[in-house]
C-alpha cells in the first residue's frame, strides 16, 4: 500500500487495464509481435519517425557509454544510437522483433549491438551508462517495480518515452470507423514521473514533438498505412474516402501531415536533489 498522498502507480495500473488494446498478457503480446513485426518496421519503426527523440536520447550519450534499450523493438532507436555509443543491449520479448533489428544491423554493417530475448522486469541484465525505454512500458501493471529494476541497472541516466494523450486530426474518424481510440489517451509521461517521484526519485519531463508524414501515391495508400492491422480492404477504402479532407497533395501522390507528440521522462543518477 502506497503511503504517497497521490497513487501514481495504482493511477497507472488502473489506466493500462483499462486501455482498449491492452495485451497484458506476455504470451498474447508476444504472439501479436510475432505478427506485426513487419508490419510496425514500416509504419512506425524506421528512425525517420521519431528524429527529435532520437536527438534528445543522443544528447545524453558519450562515445564510451553502453546503452541499454529495453523494448528495443526493430530497433529504431538502437540502430541509430549503436554509432554513439561503445555497445548497445537490445533487449526485447519478442523474437520477431529483435530477428528484424538483427537483420537491419547486419544489412547497415552495425556491429556493437547484443541481443537479449527476455522479459522486462525479470530478465536478468548487468547496469548500463544510459538505459532507455521507448513506448515499450505499457504492459507492466506493476510499474513501480518494473521502474525500480530500470533505475537498478542505470549507472548515469534513464530515459523513459511515451505518450503524452495528445490528440492527432484523424482520432474522431478513426473513432468512428474502429471503435475505441488504442493509442494513448492519457499524460502517460505524468505518471511515469509521478511513478519515479514515489519512489524518491526527481526526474525531468520534457515534450517533444515530430512532425508524421504519411506519403502516398492514394488516399487508399494512406488509409492503408493508418488502419489497424488486418483491415478489411472495403473498409480501407471507406475510410479513404472519409481521410481526403485531411490530405494534401504532394508530387505524385499525396501527404498526410500531423503533429505527434511524445513525453520524455528523463532521471539522471547523480541528481543530488532527490526528493528525500
Ligand atoms: C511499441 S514497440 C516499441 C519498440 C521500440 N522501443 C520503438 O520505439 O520503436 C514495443 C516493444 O516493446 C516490447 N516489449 C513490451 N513489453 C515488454 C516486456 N515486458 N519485456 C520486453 N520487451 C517488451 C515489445 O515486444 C515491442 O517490441
């Protein structure tokens, strides 16, 4: 029981329950992984989608540091970061992942990189200079633990990114077609920091924000690349319709152009002014 005058850690939980795409469950989560590994590589998992944070995460790296990234994923942080840093552990669940993240570092001759397939918080991991969870933290209804074994294995900084609630132009009409909104809905930055804050641990929050682009030569392409994964096609092709107003035309296509914001919850060892 939590003797803090405000529960962010019961907060947590109780929003990742009630989130419409949870996969608490680490067999049902690996098996959707296992799925749309590929799939997430193209929609969101490429370096371009996230410069700023990737930017924010290097600006805390020296060229002797080893990193740490857990829910590595297909590696759009790892790879990139690999070349600021000494070595990078890339640890993930899913082995659909992390064969996708192997394959590209090999391809772009990324040789400092080591795979780790286990399950956060219980794998068992040395510390590391920085350690970096990006969007990967959304299964642990035990986020205070899951935040302690973080801060365990952080010998100079934590980075935690996730949602911030913003809302992108498409959300009304996506709500519309699909139901319930599965991305983040709430500050989830606030209460990882809330979470850390708990604990006795002052960190920083920043926001960043990126500019998406969703290019197409369609509408259809862009309603294709924007639909949960296995929409049937005639829905695609609705929304398409619906999505136009939202596009603009660009070369020989068109673009879907949104902001999207993401929070950055950053906790640095040697911070001397931790709460008590
Ligand atoms: C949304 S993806 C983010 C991947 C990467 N960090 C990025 O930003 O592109 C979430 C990743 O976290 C991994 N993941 C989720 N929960 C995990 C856990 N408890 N232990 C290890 N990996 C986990 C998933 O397998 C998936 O690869």
């Amino acid at each position: 029981m939590s003797t803090s005058p405000i529960d962010f850690v019961a907060a947590w939980a109780a929003a990742m329950r009630r989130r419409p795409s949870k996969r608490l469950d680490p067999a049902e989560d690996r098996a959707f992984w296992q799925q749309y590994a590929a799939e997430y590589d193209v929609r969101a998992g490429s370096a371009g989608a996230v410069p700023r944070c990737l930017a924010l995460v290097a600006g805390l790296l020296g060229p002797d540091d080893t990193l740490l990234d857990v829910g590595a994923g297909t590696g759009r942080f790892t790879l990139p970061l690999a070349r600021h840093v000494r070595s990078v552990t890339a640890l993930d669940q899913s082995a659909a992942m992390l064969d996708m993240l192997e394959r590209k570092a090999s391809l772009h001759g990324i040789t400092n990189i080591r795979r780790v397939e286990a399950d956060w918080p219980n794998a068992s991991v040395e510390p590391h200079d920085v350690v970096l969870a990006a969007w990967s933290l959304y299964r642990q209804l035990d986020i205070g633990a899951a935040l302690a074994r973080l801060v365990a294995v952080t010998r100079r900084t934590l980075v935690v990114l996730d949602g911030v609630g913003n809302d992108p132009p498409h959300r009304p009409l996506f709500e519309r077609y699909f139901g319930a909104w599965s991305e983040s809905e709430l500050p989830n930055h606030l209460y990882l920091a809330g979470a850390l804050w708990q604990q006795g641990l002052l960190a920083e929050v920043r926001i960043v924000t990126e500019t998406r682009i969703i290019a197409g030569e369609t509408a259809h392409a862009i309603a294709g690349q924007l639909a949960p994964l296995n929409t049937p096609p005639e829905v695609v092709t609705a929304l398409a319709y619906d999505l136009a107003p939202l596009l603009a035309p660009h070369e020989d296509g068109y673009r879907y152009v949104y902001q999207q914001a993401a929070g950055a919850v950053i906790w640095h060892a040697d911070c001397e002014t931790q709460r008590r």
